[in-house]
C-alpha cells in the first residue's frame, strides 16, 4: 500500500486518458452518423432531380397523344364527308331538271372544297405527329444520358455509405478495446451523461486558463487542482476538463 494520493492520482491520470480516446472515437461515430444520415437525402435530390427532366417528356408524349387523337377525328371526318360526296354524285344521275342538277352539282363542289380544306388540316397534323416523335426520340435520349449519368452518382453515392459503415463498424469495435474492464462504471456514466447533455463532447482540453467547451475562465483553484491531475467538471458547462500535456 503506497501513499493514498499518489495512486489515485495516476489512476485518474489514466482515467483522463481513456475518456480523451473514447471522446476522439465517438466524435469520428458521431460524424459518420451525421453523413450516413446525410447520404440518403443526396440521392434522393439526384432523383427528383431526374424527375423534374422526365417532365417535357411527359408534356410531349400528352402532346402526341392529343395530336393523334385529332388526327383521327378529322380523317374519320373526312371519310364520311367522302361518303356524302359520292352518295350526291350517285343523286346527280336521277335528276330531272337543270335547275336541281346545277344546285347539286354545287352543292358537290362546295363539299369537295369543305374537304380538301380538311385534307390539309390532316396533313398538317400528320407533320405535328411526325416533329412530336422525333422530339419524342431525342427527349428520351437526353434522358437515357442523364439517367446514366444518375445511377452513376447514386452508385458512388451507395459505395460512399458502404464505406462509412465499414468505418463505423470499426470504431464500434475500437470504442470497445478503448474501455478497459477496470474503468469505474461512474466515470464510464459521467462521460455519457454529460455526452449526451453537451452534444456529443463530454470532455475537453484547458486553454489559456478557460475551458474549451464554453470558454469561461476556470477558477484558480479548479486550475490548481487540475495541474495535480483530479478529475473535474467545469463549473459552466459540467464539461470534463484536461490539462493538455506540454510538448
Ligand atoms: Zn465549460
């Protein structure tokens, strides 16, 4: 049995020194958890990214189908008009007098005229169908490109999470060899509470007489008792205070 202080005194030395290691570790756990946290919204802005571009292909391809659709009408149209043409120049011939033949034959040419107006609105619409699909084409193109270009980045995306995890997975592990089976579970439980009240760091370094954490001045005896190596909390913040080793 040596002298009470001396023991003590480097035990807690020790102590110091283990919270210092395990601070460093969860301070690396921490931010990997924050990027981990991080990644997923990335490639999620990648994709509604992506999906904003899909939108004029969508718009064009409603397009298309409005423009077939009118197509379809007017040739239908036309067909029956056509029908009407021929059923009238099939009247002409059971006509008797001038006068009604002359009326109906007009009347023919004026539906004849009717139609061929009809016939180059159709041919207008075939040539809207035809620059709508070569849009169409192109558009999916420039998509095909940029989809690419997003798998691309969501795969480096996912290998930048796999490796993170990897990296977590082995501070957890190195967290573990940090704590020695002797460490008092209190001081153990101090370091997590104040952890968890303070954000993340529950123990920090002596500067120029202040404690780093909040950056009040430390009271002399507080410095004092610091120097002979205690184990103390700041009095603002309850932060665990070290006095850095000079080089
Ligand atoms: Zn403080």
């Amino acid at each position: 049995m040596g002298p009470p202080l001396k023991p003590r005194k480097i035990f807690i030395m020790k102590e110091i020194e283990i919270l210092k290691q395990l601070q460093k570790i969860d301070s690396q756990i921490f931010q990997i958890k924050q990027s981990l946290e991080d990644k997923p919204k990335k490639i999620s802005i990648l994709e509604q990214e992506f999906e904003k571009l899909t939108g004029s292909l969508k718009s064009l391809e409603a397009d298309y189908k409005k423009v077939q659709m009118e197509h379809k009408e007017k040739d239908l149209e036309l067909q029956t008009k056509e029908a009407s043409v021929n059923k009238h120049k099939g009247q002409l011939s059971q006509i008797k007098t001038n006068k009604e033949y002359n009326a109906l034959q007009l009347e023919i040419e004026k539906m004849k005229a009717d139609n061929s107006l009809l016939e180059e609105q159709i041919i207008m619409l075939l040539d809207k169908i035809d620059s709508i699909k070569s849009s169409i084409t192109k558009e999916k193109e420039v998509l095909a490109a940029e989809e690419k270009k997003l798998n691309s980045a969501k795969a480096a995306v996912e290998s930048e999470i796999n490796d993170l995890q990897d990296s977590l997975n082995k501070l957890k592990l190195q967290r573990k060899t940090v704590i020695p089976a002797d460490l008092k579970p209190e001081v153990l439980d101090l370091y997590e509470r104040i952890r968890e009240n303070r954000g993340e760091i529950a123990i920090v370094p002596v500067q120029d007489g202040s404690c780093s954490g909040c950056f009040m001045n430390l009271r002399a005896q507080v410095l004092n008792d610091l120097s002979m190596g205690k184990l103390l909390t700041c009095d603002t913040c309850s932060r665990i205070l070290y006095v850095e080793s000079e080089k």
